[in-house]
C-alpha cells in the first residue's frame, strides 16, 4: 500500500506541475506494474516475468528521486525461464532502495543478477547503500514481514533460501538460491 500511495502522490505532484506527460507514462507503466502483480493469481512466473515487474518498479520509483541511482541487470539467458514465486524480488528491490541506496549521501548503484551454477539458480540483488548490522537487524524494533514473506514462499514453492549479507557503509546482498530439479526448465 505504501508504493502505491507514494505513486499517486508523485503523479498528483506532476500532473500540478502540468507535466502532463510525465504524468501518463508514470500512470501506465503504475497499471502495467498492477497488471503483473494482480494477473491471473498466479503465484509462480517466469525470472523473465519478474524481471519485467522489477524494471516496471524500479522506473516509477526512482522517477521521484532526486537521489543518484544506479541500475544494472545481468540475467543468463536459460534462466529467464526459471520459475519463481512472483514478487520475490521486487520486495528485495524495495529494501534496497528505500533502506540501502537512498539512505547513503549521493546514492548508489543496484545490481540484480541471475545466474545458473552445477545444481541450482542464485539470484542476487546487491546494493551500495548504507548497509546494516547483520547481527542486530532483526531485533532493530521493525517488523520485516516482506523478507519472512520472500523466504518462507520462496522455501514452500520452489524449495528455495534466502540469506542476506550486509556490511555496514559498504552495502548489502540478497541472494537466493533455488535448486535445480529435474525438468524445471522444461
């Protein structure tokens, strides 16, 4: 509810501003976002399809931001097909920025790679922000419902993990690891 709110008030700032425009390719690419995300209450898509939901996030929210951010995508090309629990990384994405990159004096850079090892899939989104204590994020006082979400869907549907690693002022990763299984890229 909060990335939505945040979109309608970055639309309602443009369309004051009678940047009209700007206005409506933020508004479709929102629909586009909320397509994806509510479409046929799937609960696997493809790495493709959730990549394609992750770049959709990552244009609307940082079209607001005054702040420097970097964005790369490295994907194998046998992995777009993997199938993943869908939005497993777009919350991963939103940490990041929101709590990684914005949070570090002049920005930083976001990387999401995919790719394929002997026995498994691994997914990593790595950010250059401000990083954390990994020994005392999860008694900071938050709740962090999105990260238990991502893990126990990614472990029940794929039989998948995450682990986050972070070093404080030098950033942090996010890497899940999906194990690869007979016909799953069939």
């Amino acid at each position: 509810p909060h990335f939505l709110y945040n979109v309608l008030n970055t639309i309602s700032a443009l369309c004051q501003l009678e940047e009209n425009e700007d206005a409506c390719r933020i508004s479709h690419m929102t629909a586009e976002y909320y397509r994806s995300v509510l479409s046929d209450g799937q609960d696997i898509v493809t790495i493709g399809q959730e990549l394609e939901h992750v770049q959709l996030y990552f244009e609307i929210t940082s079209h607001s931001r005054s702040d420097a951010i970097a964005f790369s995508l490295q994907c194998d090309p046998e992995a777009v097909i993997l199938p993943i629990p869908k939005m497993t990384i777009q919350p991963l994405v939103e940490n990041a920025v929101r709590h990684g990159v914005t949070k570090k004096k002049g920005g930083g850079t976001l990387t999401i790679s995919v790719r394929e090892t002997a026995n498994s899939f691994l997914v990593k989104v790595e950010d250059t922000g401000c990083g954390f204590d990994p020994e005392h994020y999860m008694d900071d006082g938050r709740v962090h419902i999105g990260i238990r979400n991502v893990r126990e869907r990614l472990e029940r549907i794929v039989g998948g993990t995450l682990t986050i690693e972070s070093t404080p002022d030098v950033g942090t990763t996010a890497i899940i690891k999906i194990p690869r299984k007979e016909g799953m890229l069939a």
